[in-house]
C-alpha cells in the first residue's frame, strides 16, 4: 500500500505530462507540415558566403 | 527556418495563402523562402510542404496579383487561396483530436487500475482504485463527451435521435452508476468501459473529420483563380486592379487577353471573342464587338477589350447561378445518413432492452440496484462501438485508396450516395470531351512547315497556339528561327523566316465559318493551310459508359451546347441527349428523374452545371472543371481519362458491401453478448473485452478496401 501511494501519482503524472506535451505540439502547429520537416534539415541555414577569387 | 527580413516594426501585416502545387523537393523550399525575403515589403514567407502552401506576412501595400507574380519569378506556379477557407479548416478536427488524447490517456490509466481490481484486489484497496478512476474518469467524460452530447441534444431538440443519443445515455448512465457503486464500496464499476467507449468512437469521429479535411484540401489546392479582380481604369487615365468585390456598375475595366471577366457588361472598346464554355457548356468561342453584353466568369480569348460594367457581385449571372445552387443544395442536405438510419431502429431497440431487463430483474425480486447495474451493462454492452467505427473505418480506407487514384471523395456521405446511383447525366464540354482544343487529326501542315509553325505557335498564348504547340512538340519537332515576330492580339502571329513572310492566325479566307474552330498558316510562296482544331472525347469514354451499364446505370448527355455541337458526340457514343438546357432546364431535368425515383448521378464541370451538381443525388466534376463545379460537386477526378467514373462508383458499391458486413458483425456480437448482459453475467471485464474485441474485428475488416480503386 505504500508503494502504491508513491508509484499511482508518479504513474499519473507521467501520463499527464505526456498529454500536455501532445497539446502543446498540437498548439504550436508542430503536425502541420510533416513532410516539409524531413526535407527542411536539408536546407542549408544560411547561404554560403560567395568569396570571389579565393581558390579552395 | 523562417526566412525573416527586416520590415518597418510598426507596420501592421498583412497575410496571404498561396497554393503552390510544384513544389517538389527540400530545394523549392529553401528558394521559395529565401526567394521571397528579399522582395521589399514581404517580412516572412513560410512553406507548408505537405500541403503545398506558401504563408507570405507582407505589408498590406503589396496585393495578391503582385505576391503571385513574385512567387513565378522564382520559378513556381502560384494561385491565392481566400483566407477564410483557410481558417475553417482549422476548427473540427483539432478539436476532436484533442478529446480523443484526452481519452485515450484516461483509457489507459483506469484500465490499469481496472486490471488490478479484475485480478482480485478487495477492500481497501479496490476502493481507493474505484476512487482514483472516478476521479480520472468524470472530467474525462465531460470533455471528450462533449461532441456527443451537443450532437444527441440537438437531434433530441428537433425530435429526431441519432447514434449520438444511446451513445451519450449509455455513458452518462454507466458514470453515473459507477460513482454510486464507488460510494457503496460496490464491486463492480464501469468507467474503464464508459472511457474506453469514448476513446474508440472518437477514434471513428477523427477518421471521418481528417478525410474530409484531406480532399477539401485537395480540392482547394485544385482550385484556380478565376478572375478575383479586373485592371479598372481610372478618371485620370491610369489604372488600378480592384478586388471583384469592389467593383461597381460604372467602372471600365480593362480585360486583357486570356484574362476572365470579374463582372458582367458591355464591350465599350475593342473586338475579339469569348469562351464560353464555363458559363454555357457551348464550345465554340463567341465574337463579341462594341455594344456585345459579355458576362462574369467567361474568357477573353481575342485582343484586349474595354468593359464598361452594367453588374457587379450579387446582381451578375453568376450570381445568380450561385442562388439557384443553394436551394439546390438543401435537398441534398436532407440526405440521412447510414449510420443514422442504422440509429433509428437500433437506438429505440437498445433503450427497450435495457429498460425490459431492468423491470425484469425487479418481478423476479433482485432489487433496484441491482436490475440497475443490469440495465447499465446492457446499455454499455449494446452501445455502438463497432457501429461508430463501422462507417468511418471503411469510407476512409476506400477514400484514401480512391485519392490514390486520382479521385477525391469530399465526405463519406458522398461514397454512401454514389454506391445508391442508378442514373447517369452527363455534361458534355469539358466532361465528356476534354473542354480545350486538339488539333485535328491528321494534322494538315507539311512535315517540312512543322519548326516554322512551332516556331509561330510558340509566341502566343492563345488556346489554339497552345494546343498546336502541344502537337507538335509532341513529334519532338525542334521550333525553327524566325525573325521580328510579333503578336498582333486576336489576330494572329507573324515572324520572318529566310527573308519570307509567315503568318499563323485568321485571315480573311475564315470569315464567315463562325462554328469552325481553326486558324491558318500562311508562308510566302506556299499553299496556304488551314489547321482544323477539335474538342476532343476524354479518353475511356465507351470502356466507361460500358462498365455503367453492366453496374446497371442508364446514362444520358444533359448539355448547354447546341444540338449540332452535341449529336456528333451523342451518336458516337450511342447516348440520348437534351440539348441546349439552360441551368435551370438542367435543374428541372434532374428533378424529373428524381420524382421517377431515380438516384441521379450528374457529372459536370462548368458554372452552369453548379445547380445541377448540387441538386443531383451525388454529382462528379472533373479537375479542369470551374471553381463552383468543384465546390458543388461531392467528388473531384483528376487527369484526362473518364474512366474514373466508373471506378468511383465500383468503390463506392464496395465500401456498401464492407460497411454492411461491419454492422452484421457489430450485430452478431450483440446477439451472443446481449443475453448474457440481460441474465446478469456480464462484468466489466467481459464487456471490456467484448468491446475492444468488436472494434479491433471491424477495423481490419475496413482494411481489406486498400484496394478498391484497382
């Protein structure tokens, strides 16, 4: 019985806090475009800088 | 990664949608993102690629027309989709999403401590645990209940009942049971099954919101921009592009070729023609001259014109249509559908029961607690789990293997209506043939003439250039090199090759043959060639109209072209046909087969058929079809085949068929678990299992019409 008293709340607060996680990726539009997220790693953040007449 | 450049902060933003079907890769992206940052007054543009969509922030100065050609200069086709449609999508589904989460999570907890009390947990401690799940439980069921309830008070307000209402009365009853049970120390208590019921109708629910969501999707994304607005000339001789909305009776506007009309009126200025084909399903194109009245919605194909507008928004044709497609579409709003027929035999039958059992067991002398805990497993036992899950299970199945190919289903009432059909109406331009002119075969021009008329075809955008372009690049001929060519617009095209004059458009040799649809190609020195120019049948159109007629369904041609447009097409194909009917004679018609009990199926693409879309039974349109044909049409195909059609029905027929073996499952469990409710066997352990068990069988059973497009 008192493990019972520790583990129910932990059970539940786990689960909760998944729940809200669910409803604040679902709030901030993270579903909206899961395609365009796979491919968005492939883009480069900034444009490489052009350096004419510097060889490599 | 929002591109983001720097914009006056205290500027208020403005917000357009664009659909920009061609984006293909992470590349299109990252160009279209960055492309646009750097265009003054854009401050964010941000894609959206699986919906194929571009959000611009810019400043309010910038409009559609301009962002659009913003978006081509870098490379992508674009069209502005109106933000109101974007923001009704956002609502339903989310909405049940969350309120299936909610559920879910609530399952899952009450049912491990449900687990515990099943496996013999006593006294203290299955208490506390009917507690706990109590408590889990009751806001549990009074947010995701929430779509059932208002929708069982609505039906129950108006005097109808739905699935809705055993639904909500079965839940409500087994909480409220259940929480009495957990204040008597009771052993038995049923929130993991009054939660789980939830959860897996809610799972129904989500399936039938995001199907819907997905083809509107589609559906706007097809949706092209017919002419939202029109170049106004100003007193002082400048113009301004006004919104369709805005434009007033009075107003000039200047209609470039190619452009379509925004509002109805008269050629103030200017010669050329116009199709009609959208407004009137006639295929050949118009003359129109000074003093011609000319209306919203129709093509300029000639030189530019000048309209002085005689009506604007509500009052033009195409309003009009408008108003007769929305008395149209209440008939069809009445449709029930099965699920809800399904509900008016089984809800009062379920009630029955329950209240039977409970009267039973109160003769036979088990007191009111118990013959009440009986009628609540009764009720929890009937309550249309697999019933939920039966329709929507298998129409999105069969939805997404249609959309596979190439046919967007827009709600699962529309699969139900189409499996019914057993009469076909056909439109003709557009429809049945592609509604854009091929050329003629055999094609008329010399091998060795071919470059310098791909050459000519090439520098013009009207239909017939366009379509001789088409054939002959399709031969792979390689466009010769000509000189000083120049558009002379409505005319024709002219260039100069080795020192000779070549001329591709109307000459005087074409006057008089109003319903020909052809050019000419004129060489110095040579024979001149007239290139004939047809509307050409879909292709599968015979193979098609078989297969109708071994489903059964008798099909016709109801068209808004003259007689001698659509006998060639008629006798063809062997079909009857009422020629030039007028929306409101297409309207009739569809009510005169309807009034013979006939399920009508009517197939059309233009504005004129959008009352006859919205009145049929359930009504097709193909993706060349006019903005309102899409929108009033229950289903959209893709593509240049006709075949479609046919496919879309055998599918339809189908998910019936799967649907109809749903509920018998969904009733045979009812029969082996309802008695064994009615005698008082039935724990919630059993009715947990039973639960899951039916829907689990329902579901894969809505699994095998992966394949029903094939």
């Amino acid at each position: 019985m008192n493990g019972l008293s520790i583990l129910i709340p932990i059970a539940l607060l786990l689960g909760l806090s998944s729940l809200a996680a669910f409803f604040w990726a679902m709030r901030t539009g993270q579903f909206e475009d899961l395609d365009g997220a796979a491919l968005r790693i492939l883009i480069e953040d900034t444009p490489e800088p052009e350096e004419p007449g510097r060889a490599r | 990664m929002t591109a983001v450049t720097a914009i006056r902060p205290d500027a208020a933003l403005a917000e357009s949608l664009f659909s920009v079907p061609s984006l293909r890769c992470a590349g299109c992206i990252a160009k279209v993102e960055n492309g646009l940052a750097t265009v003054e007054g854009i401050a964010a543009a941000r894609v959206n690629f699986t919906a194929k969509r571009v959000r611009i922030a810019h400043d309010p100065a910038l409009d559609q027309p301009r962002l659009a050609a913003e978006i081509e200069r870098i490379g992508f086709a674009a069209e502005p989709i109106s933000s109101e449609i974007a923001r009704q999508e956002a609502g339903d589904s989310k909405r049940l999403i969350r309120a299936m989460a909610v559920a879910g999570f609530a399952m899952m907890n009450i049912m491990l401590l449900s687990v515990s009390v099943w496996s013999g947990a006593a006294g203290a401690t299955r208490d506390l645990f009917h507690w706990l799940s109590a408590m889990i439980a009751i806001p549990t069921v009074a947010y995701a209940g929430w779509p059932f309830f208002t929708s069982a008070w609505t039906a129950l307000r108006h005097g109808r009942t739905n699935m809705d209402v055993p639904i909500s009365i079965g839940v409500v009853l087994a909480t409220v049971m259940s929480l009495f049970e957990t204040f008597v120390s009771g052993p038995h208590a049923y929130f993991d099954g009054a939660v789980s019921l939830l959860f897996f109708l809610l799972v129904g629910r989500v399936l039938d919101s995001v199907m819907r969501d997905r083809a509107r999707d589609a559906v706007t994304a097809l949706l092209r921009q017919t002419a939202k607005g029109a170049l106004v000339l100003l007193a002082d001789g400048a113009s301004r592009w006004v919104d369709a909305v805005r434009i007033e009776p009075g107003m000039r506007m200047l209609v470039a070729s190619g452009e379509r009309l925004a509002a109805d009126g008269v050629i103030e200025a200017g010669r050329s023609s116009f199709d009609l084909s959208l407004l009137t399903g006639e295929s050949a194109p118009q003359p129109a001259s000074v003093g011609t009245s000319v209306h919203a919605g129709t093509l300029n194909l000639g030189a530019p014109v000048t309209v002085r507008v005689t009506a604007a928004g509500p009052d033009t044709v195409i309003a009009d249509i408008a108003r007769m497609m929305d008395n149209a579409a209440q008939a069809k709003s009445r449709y029930v559908r099965i699920a809800d027929r399904a509900a008016r035999y089984y809800a009062p039958a379920v009630h029955t029961l329950a209240f039977l059992s409970f009267v039973g067991w109160m003769i036979a002398g088990a007191g009111w607690h118990q013959s009440l805990m009986i009628a609540v497993a009764v009720l929890i036992i009937t309550c249309p789990c697999a019933l939920g899950l039966a329709v929507p299970a298998a129409q999105i199945v069969a939805a997404g293997a249609l959309g596979r190919a190439g046919i967007l289903i827009k709600d699962g009432s529309a699969l139900e209506r189409l499996a019914e059909v057993d009469r076909a109406l056909f439109d003709k331009t557009g429809t049945l043939t592609l509604g854009r002119p091929e050329v003629r075969e055999p094609l008329a021009i010399p091998e060795a003439h071919w470059p310098i008329a791909l050459a000519l075809a090439q520098a013009s955008r009207h239909p017939l250039a366009e379509a001789l372009r088409r054939r002959l690049s399709a031969e792979g001929v390689t466009a010769a090199e000509l000189e000083q060519i120049v558009e002379h617009p409505g005319e024709g095209v002219e260039g100069w090759f080795a020192g000779r004059r070549t001329w591709l458009g109307r000459d005087s040799a074409m006057e008089g043959l109003r319903d020909a649809i052809g050019t000419r190609l004129l060489i110095e020195g040579e024979e001149p060639v007239t290139i004939g120019f047809e509307d050409r049948l879909r292709s599968a159109v015979p193979e098609t109209l078989e297969r109708l007629r071994g489903l059964g369904i008798e099909a016709s041609i109801l068209s808004g072209d003259r007689a001698c447009a659509v006998a060639p097409v008629a006798k063809g194909l062997g079909l009857s046909a009422q020629t030039s009917a007028r929306p409101e004679d297409k309207l009739a018609a569809i009510g005169r087969y309807a009034g013979a009990g006939a399920k009508v199926l009517m197939v059309g693409d233009g504005l004129n058929d959008g009352p006859a879309l919205a009145a049929g039974h359930v009504s097709m349109a193909p993706a060349s079809a006019s903005d309102v044909g899409q929108t009033a049409a229950d289903a959209v195909f893709l593509g240049d085949s006709f075949a479609p059609v046919a496919t879309a029905i055998v599918a339809a027929r189908r998910t019936m068929r799967v649907v109809r073996q749903n509920f018998a499952i969904a009733v045979g469990y009812n029969v082996v678990a309802v008695p064994l409710a009615i005698v008082g066997l039935v724990t919630p352990l059993i009715a947990a299992l039973a639960m899951s068990g039916s829907s689990l069988i329902v579901i894969a059973n809505a699994l095998r019409l992966r394949g029903a497009a094939r």
